[in-house]
C-alpha cells in the first residue's frame, strides 16, 4: 500500500471520497500520530502471537559492534554507521563498563549477545577461546545485589545493560557490564532491535496525481497492518471533528485491542 492509496483508504473510511474536508497537512499530522500509536501499542503484543510479530517485523534490525577495529567501534548489518563506545576499567558494580551509543533509528531494544575472547588460560579455557553470552537487562535493585550473590555476579560469561536516561542528539546509549577487568576481552556485541517507524510525507501535487501515475512511496508494513493503522486514523479524526459516527464507529472497527497482552 503506497502513500497515496493509504490516503484513499482512509477517506472512504470517512465516507470523505467525493468531497474530502481533511487537508493534506492534517492527513500528514494525524497519519503519523496513528502509525507511532498503533505501532505503540503492537509493541506491547509483539511476539505473542504470529499476528503481532508480523505486524511489526519489518521494524527489526540486526546489527553487530566490533569494538576491536582500526577505525574504531562500528556498527554492521542493517545499517552501517560508528558507534561511539567509552570504557571505564571500575565502573558502576565493581565491573567493567561500556558506555555504548545506539543507532539513530533505534527505537525498542530486543536482545543482546556478547562474544568475548580470552587473553590467558581461564580454568580450562586455552588462550584465544572465543565464547558467546546472552546479555541480560539489569535492574537497579538486582545490581545492588548483584555483587554479593553468585547466582546474580556479574561476569564475562554473565553480562548485563542498562538503559540510560539521557538521550543527547534524539541518540540513545546504554551501558554494558562485562565483570571484572583482566582474563577476557569484549570482542563482538550482536544487537536486535525494533527501529523507529518511518514517518509519511504527502503533498497535495500526490493526491491530484492521476492514480495510475502514483509514485509516493510504499508503507513499510504489511497490508493488514496498515488497514488497523487506519483504523486508528479514522477514530483520531473523527474525535477531532466532533463525528456523531464517532460512538457506533469505535465499538465495531476497534483499532488494536488493547486490554490483550501486557508490557
């Protein structure tokens, strides 16, 4: 479904086609607002069923930071862009820490692993021994705790992050904890995240354009997914313009059912 023709949709929704009174630049506006609302609320169910997880798979990213690299710490994979990563020996815990920034387009983090490589004989790990790690989200509490309990140590074969509050240049960071410093080295961290959805752009020249002639872009998720969006369009401007339709509209076209799921 193309830009255009997610226009179109949403007017017949309206029962606005012969005579739109919804101006391109409100369209635009209250588009966007349903995208991110809808995508919003997905998130929520992403996952647990088939149906969610295809709503928003178009949204996943994969990307890997090698931090050893003559030009420095980089990301690879579905976007290629530096990353800038900054280590403290002691950190926060008693543990070494990287404070690693995101990509620009990140929007909801999904899963890290961590390969780290050995620089000595660790036990009965040789020298060069390269192991992979899941890389669990940390909490303040169980970091308080964390140092004091085995189960909950944090080490190279048990990392953690943490989310930042701070967001400078609309750029997301975290920080990561590897244990203490000396028997092993970060080596390559594997990032899957969901990206922020693509905003629309809509000129009123799209929308005189013959149909057949329509070149506006095609909206990045599924046709399915894009009726629910509208959906939610349609209850947003409705509301907006005071639609008498508004009661006997939400109780048959729900956008999502929000009661489902849980964060």
């Amino acid at each position: 479904m193309t830009y255009r023709q997610f226009y179109e949709e949403t007017l017949v929704a309206l029962r606005k086609v012969k005579a739109p009174n919804l101006y391109v630049e409100d369209f635009v506006s209250l588009a966007n607002k349903a995208i991110l609302d809808s995508c919003r609320v997905a998130y929520k169910l992403f996952e647990t069923t088939q149906e969610w997880s295809d709503a928003l798979e178009t949204l996943k990213q994969d990307v890997t930071l090698t931090f050893r690299t003559i030009t420095g710490p980089t990301y690879t994979g579905d976007i290629n862009t530096p990353a800038t990563v900054s280590y403290n020996a002691n950190g926060k815990y008693n543990s070494e820490a990287y404070r690693i920034t995101l990509p620009s387009n990140y929007w909801h983090m999904l899963g890290l692993e961590l390969t780290t490589v050995n620089i000595k004989v660790v036990k009965c790990y040789p020298k060069g021994y390269v192991q992979s790690n899941e890389v669990k989200y940390l909490t303040s509490d169980q970091g308080a705790k964390a140092q004091d309990n085995d189960y909950l140590k944090i080490k190279s074969s048990r990392p953690y992050y943490q989310m930042r509050k701070s967001v400078a240049n609309n750029i997301q960071d975290f920080t990561l904890f590897t244990g203490k410093a000396g028997d092993v080295l970060a080596d390559k961290l594997y990032i899957e995240y969901l990206k922020l959805p693509e905003l629309i752009s809509l000129t009123v020249q799209d929308i005189e354009r013959p149909i057949e002639s329509d070149n506006t872009p095609e909206m990045e998720f599924t046709r399915d997914f894009c009726y629910r969006i509208i959906d939610a369009m349609v209850a947003i401007q409705m509301e907006n313009s005071g639609m008498q339709r508004l009661s006997s509209y939400m109780p048959v076209n729900k956008p999502i059912n929000v009661q489902q799921g849980s964060e």
